[in-house]
C-alpha cells in the first residue's frame, strides 16, 4: 500500500490497513467498470459517500458507528476492484470469502463489529441499491424501464442527481467524512 503496509489479502490484519490507502484506491476504482458518461470514471470513494447519505436520509437517527460501517461498505474494493455482481457471482464462494475477510479487518480496524446485525446490513443494501438505481439511469447508460427490472425505485431518498467528481476530490470527500464519522 502506499502508507507502507504491507497487506496479505489472503489473511489480511486489521493493524495493515489505513483510510488513507482506502481512499486512495477507492477514488481511483471505477464504478460500472467504468461503462459511465462523461470524461471521469464515476468511482467508488464517491459512491460510498453517497450511500452513506442515503443511510442519513432512511434513518435519520441511526448511529454514528452504523454510518461508519456505510461509508466503508465497499471499502474492500480498494484492494480488490469493483466487479459487476454477475462476475462476483461466478467467482463464487471463493471470491466472497476475500472479500468477507477483508471486510472483517476493516470493520476492526475501525472499531465497528467484524459481523454487522443484519438490520444494519440491509439498511446499508438498500441504500446501495438506491444509488445504484441512480447511477443506472443518469450515467450508465439504463432506461428507467430497465433500471427497475434491477434496482428498485428509490422511494425513502431525496432524488439524487450524480455530479461525478474527480479522483482528488472523491478521495478528499471520502476523508473528509470519514473523520466528521470518527469525531
């Protein structure tokens, strides 16, 4: 990693892992596989950003560590990529089992619970599944037709309308809310 740690992705330690290099990565991994409009892959620093809003918004009292988990949903991407649920699935069981682990050293490593209750898992699915609702229809290139076949219609979310922001300024946002999250 960047900062200097060294991480073993196969039994990954929570004492490797630092929100630097998670932003970093993150801001510079490509949501859609980069399949979006414009001349800025939208990423995924920004997309965790805007589910953690979105989770803001369907629970508006939800705990501070609930929110963190949010922010961090996605966060094994940073070392792993972003890959399209179909592929994710025909990995299999071995590719959940990355990703599970390391989600595992995140949450610790942050303070959160290895395991989330299911009730914040859900949450924070639904929110996902909102944002990418979003980010099919106004820059991936879906007809609401076909988004709605995949994602169901937002409906506890304000309308969101996807500004795509830079690989510097996603990654500043990311930190950003990542410290006002931990204060």
């Amino acid at each position: 990693m960047l900062s200097g740690r060294r991480l073993d992705i196969l039994d990954p330690s929570p004492l490797d892992i630092e929100v630097e290099d998670i932003a970093h990565g993150l801001a510079r991994v490509a949501r859609w596989n980069g399949q979006t409009i414009g001349t800025r892959p939208f990423n995924v620093a920004q997309h965790s950003v805007i589910v953690e809003n979105l989770c803001g918004q369907i629970k508006p009292d939800w705990k501070r560590e609930w929110r963190l988990a949010s922010l961090l949903h996605d966060a094994p991407e940073y070392v792993i990529g972003d890959m399209i649920s179909p592929f994710k699935r025909a990995l299999g069981a071995t590719y959940r089992q990355v990703e599970a682990g390391l989600q595992r050293a995140i949450h610790l490593r942050f303070g959160l619970p290895a395991e989330l209750p299911e009730h914040v898992e859900k949450l924070i699915k639904k929110a996902d599944r909102a944002c990418a609702y979003f980010e099919a229809t106004q820059i991936a290139g879906f007809g609401k037709t076909e988004a709605k076949k995949l994602f169901p219609v937002p409906r506890s979310v304000e309308p969101l309308e996807i500004d795509i922001l830079s690989t510097e300024e996603s990654q500043a946002l990311y930190l950003a809310r990542f410290e006002e999250l931990r204060e």
